[in-house]
C-alpha cells in the first residue's frame, strides 16, 4: 500500500499537469480565434422615397394657372380703405368732401377722379395749392400711390 499511494499521487499529478498544460494552450488559441474576428457595426441604410404631387386637371392649363395667380394676387393685396383714410380729410372737408376747406379750398366734391388725383399727387409732390399747400402737403405725405388712387374713386366724380 505503501507504493500504490504515492504511485497514484505521482500519476494524479502526472495527469493534472498534463491537463494544466493544455488548458492554457486552448484559452490562448481561444484568445487568437476571438482577436482575428472582426465585429462590425450594422449599417443603418435609410431608404429615401421622392413621392410627385399628383395633379388632376379638369380645366385647361391656362385657366388654372390664371385663377391660381389671381387667387394669390387677391391673398397678398393690401386692400386700401378709402374711408378710413379719408376720416382725416372729412374734419376740414366735410363727410361727404362737401366744405371749401378752412373757407379756402374748393369743394372737393364737385371735383372728377382725375382731378382729385392730380391734387393730392400735386399737394404731395409740393407742385399744386395756394395758401394751404403746407398743410395739405403734411396731410398727403405718407398716401401712397394707391391710397390717392382709392380716395379718388370715393370723392370725386
């Protein structure tokens, strides 16, 4: 018995030693398998659709466009209303444009369209009126063109 024990202590660690010996040679072909891959990240691929506007054309081409283009000039006019500019005029004027001004203009109702135009453009630029030119040049001033153009389609003729 003597023997038998140390033989088989010997061999447990023949054997022990020998399986010691190949575990670190796997873990280490292991290790080189695992370092020669490569991970990669997965690619994110966005797929991009362009959808046409579809368009269905009962009229001619034409038309639409003019009434498309007729729709967008009446949405971005500024409308002009003459009856809120003209508020300013009616304290010397009259309602109605019926008074000579301060007793010194003429009746501005009895005036044409034109005539009324010409005035305030005149006024305006400096180039029409008698004594009340100063004045009315101040009033006038800051009318647009298409503001004089609506005060002369409400007072005069």
């Amino acid at each position: 018995m003597k023997i038998i024990v140390p033989v088989i202590v010997a061999l447990f660690l023949v054997g022990c030693s020998e399986e010691s010996k190949k575990e670190p040679q796997k873990a280490k072909q292991e290790q080189t398998i695992v370092k020669d891959v490569k991970v990669e990240e997965p690619k994110v691929v966005e797929k991009v659709v362009k959808k046409e506007p579809v368009i269905e054309v009962d009229a001619p081409a034409k038309e639409v466009v003019d009434e498309k283009i007729a729709t967008v000039q009446e949405a971005t006019s500024t409308k002009v209303d003459a009856k809120t500019i003209y508020k300013a005029c009616a304290s010397c004027h009259g309602a109605n444009g019926e008074k000579a001004a301060l007793n010194k203009s003429k009746i501005i109702k009895d005036m044409s369209k034109a005539d009324v135009a010409a005035a305030l453009h005149g006024y305006k630029d400096g180039t029409y009126g008698g004594p009340m030119r100063g004045l009315m040049k101040g009033q006038v001033g800051s009318l647009s063109d298409a503001d004089i153009t609506a005060i002369a389609e409400k007072i005069g003729k």
